[in-house]
C-alpha cells in the first residue's frame, strides 16, 4: 500500500497519542491518583496502530489487556476522554463505567471483550461469521498476546475460522513475555506464526517495532480476507519495555528480567524511529512532532478534568437493569 | 376501645364452634352490621353480624375450632387503634399469665422442650398460636422432640387452653346433663401430659383403601350419639301399623294437592299423628331436668331429615313447633319448609332448638323395617318408622294383603317405663289406623 | 388439553423450523446437526441450506463464543452441542455471555440459544446423564428453560428464540420419547411464569424436567389415600416464579423439591431456602429437597444416583404424616434385572 503523507503522518500521531495517554496511565498509578491497575505498552504500540489506522469502517477489532487496548482505541477514533472516565467507573465511560478498562466500543467498532486469554479469538469468530453472512466484504482484526498460543481455545478458533473461511487476521504480539513467565518455558514453537501453517493458515512474522511493515502485513491479510480467502495469522515481534502490570516487579520466572531500558528506548522505540524517519523524509518538522504531543497532553488534561465532574455508577440497581435487555 | 367479636352461643348446647370463613381479610374494613364471620356450630350454620364499624384483628384464623363466648377478633375504631393492636398486640405468650384460673395443664408443658428446657414449634404453629392469643407454654407438642405443631395449636384451642391475651376466657357452655359427659373427658385429657407424639394409626398389616376425615358434622352426629347412648336408659319397642287407611287418605289428600296448596306425604300424615298421640299420652313428651321430670306443655316434634341426594351425608334434625296445634297442611308446609333448609345449610338457631319428641322415617331410604333409634337428648322418646311394605295380615279372621308400617319406639327407661310407652303407642296406633276427624273433613272439603 | 398426541420430536423439529422461516436472522448452529443425530433438525439443513444452518465439528467452547460474536451483530444464533455433559469445555464462554451486557455498560444485547439435551434414566452413564441446571443458575445473565412436557417444550422454546439474552434451554432426554396434547393457543410461553400443573392441599411439591412426571405419577398414586399433593413446574429457573410456590405453601404448609441435579447446591436448595425466606411462618414441617446423588453409573445402576418414585412417594407420606405407601412406578429403562 503506498502511503500519503497525511497517512503517514497520521501514522505518527496515532503513535504518539498512544504513546502520551499510556506515559499518562503510568504516572497517574504510581502517583496514587488511578483507582484501577494498568498494563503499559510503551514501545509496543507499533503493532496496534499498524494494524488499526486504516481499516474501514465496519470492520471489526479485538484488542488485548497490554495497554488496555490503547493502540487498537485510538486510531479508531475513540475519544480519550471516554478511556480515562472508563478507568473511573464513570457513567462517561465506553462501557458506562461498568468493566474499568475493556476495550469495548461497539459503534467504533470494537463488539465486546474478555479478559479470558484466548476466549476472545471464539467471540472473534463469531463476529467474523456474521460479517461473511451479512456479505458486505467486513472484516475482523483479532489481537492476541503470545501465550494465548499454548491454550486450547486458541487452536480451536484458528481452526474454526480456516475451516469456514471466516474473514478474519489475527495479530499476535509476541513481546516473549507472559506476564513473569519467559513464553519459551512453554510454547513448543517461538515463532508462534508457525502454529498457523500447522493449522493450515497462512502465517507470517513481521517486526513489530516497524509501523509501516506491520501495517502492509495486516493490509494484505485484511484485503485476502476481504475477498473470501479465509484467516491469516501475523505475528508481531515486539518487546515489553515495563513490567507486566504497573507497580509489580519485573521478573522473568524467579530472577529479575533482564531489560536495556536504554537501547530499547534508543533504538527500539517505534515513536523516536518512525519521527525520525518522517523527518528524515521531509513529511514531518520536529516542531510539528512537539504539537502534536502538546496537543495530546492538552486533550489528555482536559479530558482528565471532565471525568473529575462526571457522575460515577450510582448504585448496583443501575447495573443489575443492564443484566438483562429488554 | 377495640369491640370485642364473640363467639355467641347458639342452641341449647352448642359449646365449640368452627369459623367457617371470616368475611374480611385481616386489615379490611366492616361496618356494623355486616357479616363478620360465618360459623359452624355442631349442625348449624351462623353469620354473624360485626358488633361496630372499623378494622377487623383477627384472633382465630379461619378453620379453627373455638369454644362459645370466646373473643375472636377485634374491631379497631381506626387506624392508629389498629396499628396498636397489631404490633403491641394481645401479648400472647407472655408466661407471667398464670393467674389464669384452672386447669393449667402444668404436666403438658414437660413435654415440649428438651433438657434445656427449649422449645420446639414450627413457625406456622408460632404464627397461628400468636394470632389465636395462646400460650405455647400451655401446649404439648406431638411433633419429633416434642415440637408444637399446627395440630397442637388447633387442638389446644378446642380445648380452651388458657391463654395470656385479656379477654379470651374459654369457659365451657353451661349445657344440660349430657354436657356432664363432656368434661370428665376434658379434664382427664388435660391431666395426662401426653406421652409420645401422635403417630399415624397402625394399619396392623392392613392395607388402606382410603380415608375420610372425622370432623365437621360427621363428628358431631358421632359425638352426639354416644353422648345420649351414655345418659339415658334406651329400650325399644317394636311393631307393626295397618297403614291401610293412611294410604286411603293420601290419595285422597293428594287429589286436592292445588286446592289444599300442599301435597300432602306420608311423612306429613305421621308427623301428625306423633302430634296428637303425644297430646293423648303426654308423659313420653318430657325430660329429666336435675331431680325432676319436667313434662313439656308445648309439643316440639323434631324431624330427621338425610343430606345429600341420597340422604346419608348427614343428619340434620330440625323441629316443628307446637306441632299439636298445626293442621296437618301446617305441618305439610312447615315440614317441606325446614327440609328445604336443612338441605341448603340455611337452618337457624331457632328451627333446631327446643325439640321434645324425635320421629325418624328411614323407610324411604332404605329396606329396613326396625331399628333401635337412638334418642336425641334431653327427650325421652324417639319413634322411627321404617319401610311400608305389602303384607298379609289378619282381619275379621281373614287373611287379607295390606299396607303395613313398621315402627321402632325408643323410651328413655328412667323417664318412661314400659307401660307408659305402650301409652303412647296405643294413641299413636290409633291416630294411624283410624285418622282424625280433622283428616276426614280436608277429604271431604 | 385434548385430541390428536404429538410427539416431542415432531413438535421441536417442527417450533425450530417455524421460527427459522418466522426469522431469517435464526442461525442453527452445533456438531452433527446437518445430519441431525438427535432428530430434533431433520430436514433444518435441507430446508436452511449452509448459510443458516452451520455444522462446527465438536467445538463446543468455539460454537458457544462464535455464537456469542454473531448474537452482538443481530442474528439470532441457536447453538446445540447435542448433550448439556458437552457444555462443560463452554463454560468459559457461557460466563461471558452472561456477564458481557451488564459489564459492557448494556451497550449491546446477545440473544442467543444454548439448545440441547440433558438428564438420565436412560443407562448412558456419567458422562452422558448431566442435568447441570445450578451451574447455569450460577452464571448470571443466563436465562434457563427447563421444560416437562411436549406443550411447555414449544412454546418456551418459541420464548427462547425470541428473547434478546442468552437462553439455556435443557431438554430433558427421557421426554424424547414423550407424546402429549398441544393447546389451541401456541403462542410463546413467557419466562417467569411457573405452571401448577396438578392442584392439591396437603402439601407443595416443585419438580423440573423429568422429575415432573415421576411426581404427577406418585401424586396420582397418593390421591387414593386421601393425600393431596400440589405439583408445581417452574417451566424457567432464570428467571425463577417463586411467588406461586410461596402461595402454595401457604396454602399446604408443607413443600418438598425435587430435582435431579447433584444435590449439594442443587436448583431443590436455592428454591427451598427462598421457600424459608418468603415463608417462614406458614410452614409447618421442615422443607425437604430430593436430589441426584451426583456421579450417575451406567446402565440400569443409574436408578442408584437418581431420584426414584418410591423415594419422592415416601418424603411426602412422612411429611404429611401418613402410612407409607408402596408406588409401582417406572422411572427408567430398565437394560438388565441387577
């Protein structure tokens, strides 16, 4: 896909909009103020907003835990606001306050979600099926984290979806980490892609850290499923820079992870490359770059401040009337 | 003050009553007047009045059985008066009570707790007993470990355990001699605490077709039965009537049914036969009051009539008053009139009691010719007639076919000896072998 | 009730079919349900054809979710995994379903079926005789339709595809067999709304599924011994008609459940403890409750694990305080004479 600049522009700011609200998150929990846990992305988000910017509208998303969703939310066009009132249990929220952080925006485009590892791949066949019956060439972007690859869920839907050609891509983010776990104490296979050939499925490994790679692998994925071709499965080689949940201790099975804060940050970082790279290609200044993060951090502030005023759920009648429709 | 709803005695002898159905619901409101409550009594039925406006407490749930001049519910003059009643309420079980007169049944209530000294009640026992203002400490229970079950509480009311609340004394009607046989029973009830619970009965191996229950009118008639076989000395006498001319004059009568505006049964004609005999031979129309035989001026002839289309769902004996001074086509109407009652439930207090003289006519029910009637208390006579049938007898040396009437007379033998019986016999023969003048001029007319 | 008997197979088959043309966003969905092994769809496929009637293979946690997906999106998916035993592996998805509206804030609904086969009496064993009624009672926003004869099977099940929630609906396998009338009326019958299917005095007795023949049989056999028994048929545990067993049992004082799920936490203790809670004072015997004693055998050693007529006869003559009376009742196939 060739890009224009206003998209690859767009690409960097969706970066950096990811990037600002999860750097917000962070600072928000270790100050005390964040009623609520979070999972930092931070140099991840290549993955999620390659693989989200430019879908249509229509298409449907399944985020994962990593970043509450984030770099899947924001490309799609969800307001910050309704992220952070969420994370407050305020009425505002996308989800009425009611689940916290799942990211689930049904009229942007993300159906529903559950914090089950693997289960969301089955309600993502389901939305897939759908979209094939409905015939109006929509598709499903399932994301995943690497251990969902040792469960049985995982194996049955991938299946599932090959043997009904359901209209599907699923994104692995392989960032080698399963919550303390290192994924090579128990997945056969490193290189997650490779369960899909098993399967049967086309499987194909990308660097997660490059925006644009990521974003081309997803597009010809979508575009096959698009045309009836069935599922494909990416995996996204990516790194977790922070631990696995804020303000819990970063180990690898007993031992403390052994990180490079510094070249990740220098080197790995999809924000500080793909700025660097759009400068270098004369598409974007660095005044600009210090815009669009001031804009952010506006938007992020005043957002703050109206979930400060909004209502929160009021009592548990509230939510028990929303057990059942009507 | 709230008024009281009491329980009113109805008839000689009636001492408990069933509340049949409480007219309003608990809360509801009544005005003076209106029917509060319907009760059964023995073989009554009563609807009584609500002695005032306002809002009915319940005390007695429906279905209990309460003895006569019990309190069983409240009339509040309003609300505030009501809401007292409710929540203060007759403090039912408060154990302070025991003032209360009599038998308190102290060896009952051993049996309803363990070693502890706890009780066991099951909630519905508690409720039932709260709201009838009875004391548990008064009850035995025949549940498992002695709990108190409904039965215990219905029970317990029946037989008038003294209870905490104010007014709900539970005297026992003063009735006449026969209610005598009631108490010894009673008292000897109270003074054995009751051992074991009250299990199912032992079938002894055999099985069970089905059941009914004995309560309601079914137990009354029993009760009432063995009450009299217990009091009096019953002989009977047994015999045969030419009923040849009674079926003369039936046909007779019969043929002026639109003009007499009766139609004129055999029942009616012996009915007022009874009359006229009783008035000839006076001395069976009596009872035994205390130390003296009271011989009754007025003739009140009680007739037995069967319930059910095929009569036997029950007894009913309504009475037909100064029966000796009622033509026979009185008597027609009266008699059809209290039949009809007697059927639909509707008899009064006034149509059952003041009775002197039974007569019982089976014979149309069944194949029997005698029987030993039982009497019905305090009479000392009961005459019960049974299937007329076709037989030889013997006239002017002939042996001719006829109509025959078989009778049973009972006579209370310490009232009435057998000489006097025959009395009354040799009228009553006479009123049905040779009708009255008065019979022959409706034939005639 | 009366005329011509129907059989549960043609009435299922025939409710699936009519609510299939009623409704072109009715998806039918499971493992072997082109060919139909139960028999409830034959002739869904050929009718239907692919696009409507979806043959998974053995995914049971993968049909359920996928169901799920599709309900979000406006179908109508009635999803069968041939036997509630088969459910288990789903499990994970069925709490999803229940709880993915309220903790979504109600931004979507999922009306979706879980239609399938449950209970024993039949020899098949362990794992084949599960009536798992309480572990959907025990995930919220599951509704749970549990129904005891051919007419009730209908119209709950019209209710079912029609409801915008997650419905379990459990049939139970020994009423395969069953013929029964039909009313006049077949609109749907609505949840919540128990059926007192035999009236009585002396006491309640509340049975689901199967169990409400064997009860109607050992009440039918009572009544000659002048004991009257109430049976009540809540027709749906989610939602529960709890307030026409409460006026029941203040009517007879006494209640008895009956169910064949394992007992320990059983639907027979949460009906008998809202019994305590409603209506406590009118009770005048403690509440009994009958149950499956939990791991079922095969073949005909499943009479050991299951409620049995003699059983239920018997917990109501001791509660009414009656003789005991012997009941020569059936209850299931009997394979061998051991």
């Amino acid at each position: 896909m060739k890009l224009t600049n206003d998209q690859k522009r767009l690409l960097l700011d969706n970066l950096i909009r990811v990037r600002e609200v999860d750097q917000w998150f962070v600072d928000a929990l270790l100050s005390g103020k964040l009623p609520l846990f979070y999972h930092s992305t931070q140099i991840q988000e290549a993955v999620g907003v390659g693989g989200c910017t430019f879908l249509e509208e229509g298409d449907s998303v399944y985020a994962t835990h990593r970043g509450h969703g984030i770099s899947k939310l924001i490309p799609r066009g969800v307001s910050i606001e309704s992220i952070i009132a969420e994370h407050y249990g305020k009425l505002t929220g996308y989800c009425g306050g009611a689940s916290g952080w799942h990211p689930c925006v049904p009229d942007k485009g993300f159906p529903m979600y559950t914090a089950l590892i693997s289960e969301n791949l089955g309600l993502a066949c389901g939305t897939a099926m759908a979209h094939k019956l409905d015939g109006k060439g929509r598709v499903v972007v399932s994301f995943e984290g690497d251990s969902s690859a040792a469960k049985a869920e995982f194996h049955e839907a991938i299946n599932f979806a090959g043997a009904n050609k359901l209209p599907m891509v699923i994104i692995i983010e392989n960032n080698g980490m399963a919550q303390i776990t290192p994924i090579e104490t128990f997945l056969v296979n490193k290189d997650i892609a490779n369960y899909a050939k098993g399967i049967g499925i086309p499987g194909v490994i990308v660097d997660g850290q490059d925006v644009i790679a990521v974003m081309e692998a997803v597009q010809e994925a979508v575009e096959r499923a698009r045309n009836g071709g069935g599922p494909t499965m990416i995996e996204a080689k990516t790194i977790r820079l922070r631990a696995h949940a804020e303000g819990v201790e970063d180990v690898s099975l007993n031992a403390p992870r052994v990180t490079d804060h510094e070249a990740w940050l220098r080197d790995k970082d999809p924000v500080k490359t793909f700025s660097a790279q759009l400068i270098a290609e004369g598409v974007v200044t660095q005044a600009e770059i210090g815009r669009m993060q001031q804009d952010v951090r506006e938007e992020i502030a005043q957002a703050y401040e109206a979930v400060q005023a909004a209502p929160g759920i009021p009592d548990y009648a509230h939510l028990q009337n929303l057990l059942f429709a009507d | 003050m709230a008024e009281q709803v009491i329980i009113p005695k109805l008839g000689m002898f009636s001492s408990a009553v069933t509340l049949t159905e409480w007219k309003v619901a608990e809360g509801g409101r009544i005005e003076a007047g209106e029917t509060v409550l319907d009760i059964e009594a023995e073989k009554t039925t009563f609807e009584m009045p609500a002695p005032a406006s306002g809002i009915l407490h319940i005390l007695a749930p429906q279905g209990a059985e309460m003895d006569v001049n019990t309190v069983v519910g409240l009339i509040a003059a309003s609300q505030e008066e009501y809401d007292s009643l409710c929540g203060g309420g007759a403090p039912a079980s408060s154990p302070a009570a025991p003032a209360a007169p009599a038998a308190a049944a102290p060896g009952m209530a051993s049996v309803s707790h363990d070693e502890g000294g706890r009780r066991f009640s099951t909630p519905l026992a508690r409720r039932l007993a709260r709201e009838a203002g009875i004391d548990l400490a008064g009850v035995a229970g025949s549940g498992p470990n002695g709990r108190i079950q409904k039965r215990d509480v219905e029970r317990a009311s029946r037989q008038g355990t003294p209870a905490a609340a104010a007014p709900a004394a539970s005297a026992r009607a003063p009735a006449a001699v026969p209610a005598a046989a009631a108490s010894p029973v009673a008292a000897a009830a109270r003074a054995q605490p009751q051992a074991a619970p009250a299990s199912a009965p032992s079938t002894n191996g055999r099985a069970i077709r089905g059941t009914i229950p004995y309560k309601g009118m079914r137990r009354s008639i029993g009760e009432n039965m063995m009450r009299s076989l217990a009091v009096n000395a019953p002989n009977t006498m047994m015999g045969e009537f030419d009923f040849s001319a009674m079926v003369r004059a039936r046909e007779l009568l019969v043929a002026r049914a639109e003009r007499l505006a009766a139609r004129i049964t055999y029942s009616d004609l012996v009915l007022h036969a009874a009359a006229q005999a009783l008035r000839a031979a006076p001395l069976i129309n009596s009872s035994l009051v205390g130390d003296e035989i009271v011989i009754w001026d007025d003739i009140n002839i009680g007739m037995a009539v069967g319930l059910g289309p095929n009569g036997d769902e029950g007894l009913l004996v309504p009475v037909i008053r100064n029966a000796d001074r009622l033509s026979l086509v009185e008597i027609s109407r009266k008699a059809k009139e209290l039949a009809d009652k007697a059927r639909a439930g509707k008899l009064t207090g006034q149509d059952m009691g003041g009775g002197t003289f039974t007569v019982s006519n089976f014979g149309s029910l069944g194949v029997s010719s005698f029987s030993t009637p039982i009497i019905n208390p305090p009479e000392a006579g009961i005459v019960a007639i049974g299937r007329m049938a076709k037989k030889p007898i013997v006239r002017n040396d002939g042996i001719v076919i006829a109509p025959v009437l078989p009778y049973s007379l009972t006579h209370d033998h310490r009232i009435v000896d057998g000489a006097a019986a025959e009395h009354f016999l040799h009228a009553f023969k006479k009123s049905i072998e040779s009708p009255s003048p008065e019979v022959a001029e409706l034939i005639l007319a | 009730m009366s005329g011509k008997k129907y059989t549960m197979l043609e009435v299922v088959n025939a409710t699936l079919k009519e609510e299939m043309r009623r409704d072109d966003k009715v998806i039918y969905m499971g493992e072997c349900i082109a060919g139909s092994a139960v028999g409830w769809a034959s002739g869904v496929y050929e009718e239907f054809g692919a696009n409507r009637v979806i043959e998974t293979g053995l995914v049971e946690n993968t049909m359920v979710a996928a169901g799920i997906g599709m309900a979000e999106r406006g179908y109508r998916p009635i999803i069968d995994p041939m036997m509630a035993d088969f459910l288990t592996p789903a499990y994970a998805a069925m709490t999803v379903a229940g709880r993915n509206r309220l903790m979504h804030g109600g931004k979507m609904q999922i009306p979706m079926v879980i239609f399938t086969t449950m209970g024993g009496y039949l020899g098949l064993g362990p794992e084949h005789s599960g009536t798992p009624e309480t572990m959907v009672m025990h995930m919220p926003g599951l509704k749970l339709a549990v129904p005891s004869c051919v007419n009730d099977a209908r119209g709950l099940l019209k209710s079912a595809i029609r409801d915008n929630n997650p419905v379990v609906y459990f049939l139970h396998r020994r009423l395969i067999g069953d013929k029964g009338f039909l009313s006049e009326d077949d609109s749907p019958i609505p949840f919540g709304v128990a059926d007192i299917k035999r009236e009585g005095t002396d006491i309640t007795v509340v049975a689901t599924g199967f169990q409400v023949s064997l009860c109607l049989s050992v009440a039918e056999k009572l009544a000659p011994h002048g004991i009257s028994v109430e049976v009540i048929d809540p027709r749906t545990l989610v939602p529960l008609d709890i307030d026409t067993v409460i006026k029941s049992v203040k009517k007879t004082n006494r209640a008895l459940v009956v169910d064949e799920d394992f007992i320990t936490c059983g639907p027979g203790a949460e009906i008998a403890m809202q019994i305590m809670e409603h209506a406590f004072d009118w009770l005048d015997e403690p509440i009994k409750r009958i149950g499956g004693k939990g791991v079922v055998p095969a073949t005909s050693a499943d009479r050991f694990a299951l409620p049995q007529p003699q059983e239920i006869a018997d917990a109501i003559t001791s509660l009414v305080g009656a003789e005991r009376v012997s009941v020569d009742i059936a209850s299931g196939a009997r394979l061998f004479n051991y």
